[in-house]
C-alpha cells in the first residue's frame, strides 16, 4: 500500500488514532478536542477523509458502534513527511537541513552525543 499523503489536521487524528485504538469518532474528538478545539462533525469529516486515502479503516465494535482504526504505519508517515519537507525545504539536501537544525536548535550534550553516534554510524556504514 502506497502511504498516503495527509493533511496537518488529518495528522492531528492520525497521532490519537496511533496512539489509541480502535476509536470512535466521538473518542478521537475527545482526546483532540483540548488542543484543537474541534467538534465531533469536523473528526468525523476528516476520518471520512482518512477512510478515502485509505489510511484508516472503520469496523463496527460492541454495539455496532463506528471504530476507527489505522492502517497506515506511523513510520512511513514520517518518513515520507520528512523526505516532501526535505525536498520543499531544503531541495532535497540533508546535509543543509542537518546544519540548519543543529544550528538553530538547543541541543544538550546528550542530544549532540547522540547525533555524534548516529553520523559516525553512518560514515562507517558508507565506508
């Protein structure tokens, strides 16, 4: 299955869904609501949405009730997020996007120990 390409609302039902499921609609809208401060009519919009690009699924739980569940992989969401955001951005060079955040950013010793590994890892890997 293709990833599907999704909105910065659908991503919002995306994250409660990945997080928790099956949901209903009225389930989604309540663990949205407080950041969003959207009405069940708009989750249940934007669900429909996410049903369309086939990345949910609905299935009728206990009572028959509506259930929401996710079928795309938060992973290749981000993955495929990261590479529109890297090529949109910074034209596809990864090594811009790396200076820009590292320089932009407040990294800890930790976090800069961490990225330290990973590169390293990665030059090696490459030879």
């Amino acid at each position: 299955m293709a990833t599907p390409d999704i909105t910065d609302s659908e991503w919002t039902v995306m994250e409660a869904l990945w997080k928790r499921s099956p949901r209903t609609a009225s389930g989604v809208a309540k663990d949205v609501q407080e950041s969003t401060g959207w009405a069940v009519n708009t989750v249940r919009t934007l669900l429909a949405r996410l049903t369309e690009k086939g990345a949910v699924k609905s299935q009728r739980g206990r009572g028959g009730i509506l259930e929401f569940v996710p079928v795309a992989a938060r992973e290749a969401c981000v993955r495929m997020e990261s590479e529109s955001f890297l090529k949109r951005v910074f034209q596809g060079a990864a090594d811009s996007l790396l200076v820009h955040f590292v320089q932009h950013s407040r990294l800890s010793a930790k976090d800069i120990k961490a990225l330290k590994k990973i590169v390293d890892e990665a030059a090696a890997r490459r030879g």
